[in-house]
C-alpha cells in the first residue's frame, strides 16, 4: 500500500465505526429506559392490584367510619400515583421508539457508507448525511423524553411521600 491509500483506509474504517460507535451507545440507552419502564409498568399493577383490593375490602368487610375514610384516602393517593406512572409510561414509550429508530437510522448510514465505498455516487453522501443527522435528532428527542420521565419520577417519589404523611397525620 502507498501513503495514499493508508489515510483513506483509516478515513473508511473511521466512518464505518461512527455509526457503530453510536449504535453501541444508544443501545446501553435503550436497555436503561427499557428497564425504567418495566418497573413502572409493575407499580402500575402492584397499585392497580392495591386498589382493587381496597375497594373490595370496603364493599365486603364491615369498615369503621375511620377505616372507610383511610381508604378513600389510600385510593385518592393511588389514583394520583397511577395517573403519574400512566404519563410516565407514555414519555418512557416515546422515548423508546425514537431511540429504537435511531438504531436503525445509525445502522442504515453504516449500510450507506459501504455501498458508497461499492457504488460511488453522489446521490448517496446526501442521504448518509441525512440519516446520520436524523438518527441523533432521534436520539436527542428520546433522551429529552427519558429527562422528564426522571423529573416526573422526583415528583411522583415527593408525592409518596406527602401522602403518607398526611395520611398517617389524619389518622393518628
């Protein structure tokens, strides 16, 4: 090989492993946001299943007036908590998607750069451009959607922990 080819080889195996690079790092995201919302979509059925319960111990069991008023208030929380693990379900979904496309995105401009190597034609470097650029769009957008479902997880966690509080204040 001559001093010419050297630098364009390592230019290649630079833009082959970009995208890769990207993939690899977009991936750890997924499975992070992935597990995010497994755990949400379990306290959604443990509370889910909680509420059920609450309100069929009303209708079966002979309740005092205080534990008929605990409850409405133990359901009133849960009710809060499941309309915030409903949103952040739905950010955390959103997020997924955007992240999953820009996997592929990352793995169709790997494609591209090969078949420019292959076929060279100037049609292609426009379009692997454009799909690099619309994977980190993607990627920007997913990780904004996995920042509010953070914020959200504070606030839900803050939430918690007011209830019980004021429940166990209520009931002393």
């Amino acid at each position: 090989m001559s001093q010419i080819e050297i630098p364009d080889l390592l230019t290649y195996i630079q833009q082959i492993l970009t995208p890769i690079a990207m993939i690899s790092g977009v991936g750890i995201m997924t499975l992070f946001t992935q597990t995010r919302y497994g755990r949400i979509v379990d306290a959604t059925r443990r509370l889910t299943h909680d509420k059920i319960n609450l309100i069929r111990s009303k209708v079966s069991k002979n309740l005092t007036e205080q534990e008929t008023k605990m409850n409405k208030k133990i359901i009133d929380h849960i009710d809060i908590q499941l309309d915030i693990l409903i949103r952040r379900g739905a950010y955390l979904k959103r997020a997924l998607i955007l992240l999953l496309t820009g996997i592929f995105l990352f793995i169709f401009t790997s494609v591209l750069i090969l078949l420019q190597e292959i076929v060279p034609s100037i049609f292609i470097v426009p379009l692997t451009m454009t799909t690099f650029i619309a994977g980190l769009v993607s990627l920007i957008y997913g990780g904004i959607f996995i920042l509010i479902d953070l914020t959200l997880s504070h606030k839900a966690a803050l939430i918690a922990v007011e209830s019980a509080a004021e429940i166990y204040k209520t009931f002393e």
